[in-house]
C-alpha cells in the first residue's frame, strides 16, 4: 500500500521506468479504480499473448480493434512493460499538464484517436463489457461477467448505492445456484450470442446469410425456392457440407422465419 498524491499516470509512468533501466523488460501493471466490484477473477478474462502491449476496459464495446472506434475507460488497463507504452506512458503524462479541463482517461482517448497506436507501433486489446461490465453497458451474461465499474455514475453516493445492488443482488444468485445447483444450466444468455456460439468455427468464423419473404416462397412455375437451391448447394459441393454447421440464417420477416425453423 502506497500514499501518493501525484496521479497515477505518474507512478505508471515510473514503474514502467523502472523496469526500464534494471532490465525487468515484459512486467506488467494492471491498475484498477476502487468503484469495481470482483464477481469472478477478472484475470482469465485477459490475453496472455505477450505482444498484446495494452488492454483497457471500454464504457460500449464495439467489438473493434480500432482506437477511434472505442470509448475507453482508465477504470482498469493492464499494460506490459517496453520501449512503446514507456513512450506512451510518457506522452500521456505530458500532454495531461497541459491539459488542465481534460481528465486523464479523456487525454488518453485524444491520444489513442490521433494517431499514437501507429506512431508507436502499439497492440491494443479493447475488452469486452460481457466480461467487464459497467454502468454505461451492462453485460447481459450473468454467467460470464467479471467486474462490474460505476462508470457513468457521477457522484460517490450514488456509485456506492448502485454498487450495493449490484453486490446484493450477486448474492442472492450465488444463493440460489447453491440451492438450485442444476439451473446453472438455464443461466439467461443473449440468443444472438449463443447462436454465434454454436455457428462459429474454431477461429470464430461463422456464415451469416439473410433470408425474406422471397426467398422462401415458391415462384410462379418454379420447382424449387432461392432457399433450397443455396442451401442444396452445400450439400452438392466440394468440401462444403461440413459448412452447414456454421451455417446462421438471419430471417427478416414471419414467413421467412417459419421456414427456417425447419418444422
């Protein structure tokens, strides 16, 4: 435990230092804001690929590796020591004194939006809010999140007071996992989510095809719908009905629904 009234961008920045110059290269800091409550170890959540130079929790997560794309949150990074975050480490202490109506997360994020990832050759991870939720989008997977922040929450009492929710109502559902253990089993997902899942290949690909209305219904003296001959395609090609399984019809309209469940 450490008293330090300087801003932690600067005892970052001489930890990083530090590891610099007694040779320690490939530590890591993880810094965390004390207005997070641990549901799960937040740690398994996290790559261990160690060209990954900084992952950071995000307020909406976008699912791009893009910079401009994401709305980070300095509520939790963990970031590997080198030569590239002691540099932008560096740049964000020093534009962060003269940034003096800026807080130090949205300095970060002008950074992060102008360039500095390809300046400094960075690798970024943006964290999903599945994983690491908070108050500006919660994750809807009880089964999966970590940590939940309260961000988006501007005054101490009400962060305290949400917190206490979350946290009471954390309790209530390891309670009823202890008493019911087998309906961990029926544990509420997103049905897009768990019908990515069950598409997806194992490097995560998955086949999405749109279907309507006319692509199921039979047309005037045709033998066949648009529907069957794709999907009869999978079947009547080269290496390709193995694909069927990876296969996720996303249907605009009732009827086309109807025919896709198959009944």
């Amino acid at each position: 435990q450490y008293n330090v009234k300087d801003s932690y961008v600067k005892v970052a920045c001489g930890i990083l230092g530090l590891n610099a110059t007694d040779g320690t290269w490939g530590k890591v800091i993880e810094q965390w804001d004390t207005d997070v409550v641990w549901l799960r170890n937040p740690l398994t959540k996290l790559s261990l690929n160690e060209t990954e130079d900084l992952q950071i929790s995000v307020d909406k997560y976008f699912g791009s590796r893009r910079p401009e794309h994401n709305l980070i949150n300095t509520g939790f990074y963990y970031i590997r020591s080198n030569n590239k975050t002691i540099s932008l480490f560096d740049k964000w202490y020093s534009l962060k004194d003269n940034s003096t109506r800026k807080k130090e997360q949205d300095v970060l994020l002008d950074l992060l939006r102008h360039g500095v990832v390809t300046e400094l050759d960075l690798r970024v991870r943006f964290l999903e809010t599945r994983h690491f939720s908070g108050f500006c989008e919660d994750s809807k997977d009880v089964g999966a999140v970590t940590t939940v922040h309260a961000n988006c929450c501007r005054h101490i009492n009400a962060k305290v007071r949400d917190l206490t929710a979350v946290l009471r109502d954390w309790k209530r559902f390891k309670a009823a996992l202890t008493k019911y253990p087998k309906a961990a089993q029926f544990l509420v997902k997103d049905e897009l989510d768990l019908a990515l899942e069950e598409a997806s290949m194992p490097n995560k690909t998955v086949i999405i095809a749109v279907v309507n209305r006319a692509y199921v219904e039979q047309s005037v003296n045709a033998e066949t719908t648009m529907l069957d001959l794709f999907l009869e395609s999978f079947w009547l090609g080269e290496d390709t009905r193995a694909l069927l399984e990876h296969l996720l019809l996303v249907t605009v309209d009732q009827t086309a629904y109807d025919r896709c469940m198959f009944k």
